[in-house]
C-alpha cells in the first residue's frame, strides 16, 4: 500500500505498468537489471494507493492505510527512503524477526550524534537481555533538543553523545490507529500536523514497545544531498 497526494499515483502505475523499451535498451547485458524490469509490472499488479486528500502530517498518512491493513499489524516504511543492509537479512526483515518474537510494537533504530537528532525521533529504553541490540522502550520524542535528550534519552550502555534515532521502518499492532484516531479527534496536533510518533509515544505507555537497532543505512531521497548520497551507494 503506497499513501499517495491526490493524482500521486499517475507516475507511479506508470513506472510499474510494461517498462518502456528504452528502459530494456539501457539496461541490455545486464540480467539482473532485465530481469528486476520484468518483475515491475507483477508487482504493480499488487500494489494498492490510498489518496491522502489534504497534507496534515505523517501520522495521519498512516491512518489514511487503516482500512487496507485489515487491522492486522502492518510494516511501516518512510516513502522517500530506501535501505541497504549490512546484514544476510535484509532490514525489514530484522525488525518483523524482533516483532515476531515478542508480538509487539518494534521500531528501527540506529545510533546517532547529539548534532543530528533536530532530524530525528529518538528513543530512550533498557536492553534487553539475551537480545543484542533490541530495548525495550519507555520513551521516546520528535526531534528532541539536546538539553533534553542529554537528561531523558542518553541510554548507559551507549558512548557519550550517541542516541537511538528511528532508522525508517515500523512493525506496528493494530492499535496505532487507534492512536491516530484519538490524536485527531481530540485535535491533540503538533505543529498543526498529526504526529506518527506522538501516536507511537502512546502506545510506549500501554504496553510493551521495543527498538531494534538494524544492521544497515538508510538513504534519504527526499533531500538533495540525500538524493546524491543514494545515487552514489547504489551505483557502488
């Protein structure tokens, strides 16, 4: 499912439809190429959009899909970034094993420097035992300041001045749509947007949330020098 502004979807059926044949000339000799081409329009065939008709934030982006998921958990995925893991596995499927085993919200995180967390959520939790790299979470903040996040979010175990940011992904219970659904009901806006991790906060305090640190990078298109960032590790 791909949330999508009203029209988004235009280019989108078209780049998943029969590829063009110039994309089969420039990619001649090359069979891994021609063979992910010849999968694009199977997996077009898949894919659902959901129209977020007016602009009010991430969160309520993520509410838009609730009738999609079947209110069954759902793996969320930052539409303007793309991942390379450093693992066997890949990202996604790193979180959903830590999701698997303890049936509960998980979200990945990777270790960041106090000058970056004005871009990021970060989170504060114990590890833990017997699970490398999982927390299980007690709290967690948009954008935090870096006052705040040296007194409420700088874990133990970690060296000076390095803090657990969201990496991108989400495997998520139903109940964050309830969240959502509160959030806007009760007009409870950040910045005059629904926040995903205000909902996500909520969920810290009614049961068990965990954090995986995933073994890999996420590359951000949706800013220039993330764009080239990305071109540059993907044509490696």
């Amino acid at each position: 499912c791909i949330v999508v502004s009203p029209g988004g979807d235009t280019v989108l059926r078209s780049y998943f439809s029969e590829p063009e044949s110039w994309l089969h000339g420039i990619t001649e000799g090359n069979p891994d190429m021609q063979a992910a081409i010849g999968r694009l329009s199977e997996l077009g065939s898949r894919i659902t959009y959901v129209v977020q008709d007016k602009q009010d934030g991430y969160g309520d982006a993520v509410l838009r899909a609730r009738s999609w998921t079947g209110e069954e958990p759902v793996l969320v995925m930052l539409g303007d970034h793309v991942y390379i893991s450093g693992a066997t596995s890949r990202c996604a499927r790193q979180l959903i094993d830590v999701f698997e085993r303890h049936q509960a919200p998980v979200s990945g995180v990777i270790r960041k420097q106090e000058s970056d967390l004005k871009l990021f959520g970060t989170v504060y939790g114990s590890p833990v035992s017997n699970q490398p790299s999982v927390y299980h979470v007690t709290r967690m903040i948009e954008k935090p300041d870096i006052a705040y996040a040296r007194d409420h979010l700088h874990i133990k175990a970690m060296p000076v001045a390095t803090y657990l940011c969201f990496f991108g992904l989400h495997t998520l219970t139903p109940d964050i749509f309830d969240c959502l659904e509160k959030i806007k009901t009760d007009n409870l806006r950040e910045s005059r947007e629904i926040q995903f991790t205000a909902a996500q906060a909520m969920l810290v305090g009614r049961d068990a949330y965990y954090a995986c640190e995933i073994d890999g990078t996420p590359y951000d298109i949706g800013v220039p020098e993330g764009y080239v960032r990305t071109v540059q590790a993907f044509g490696v």
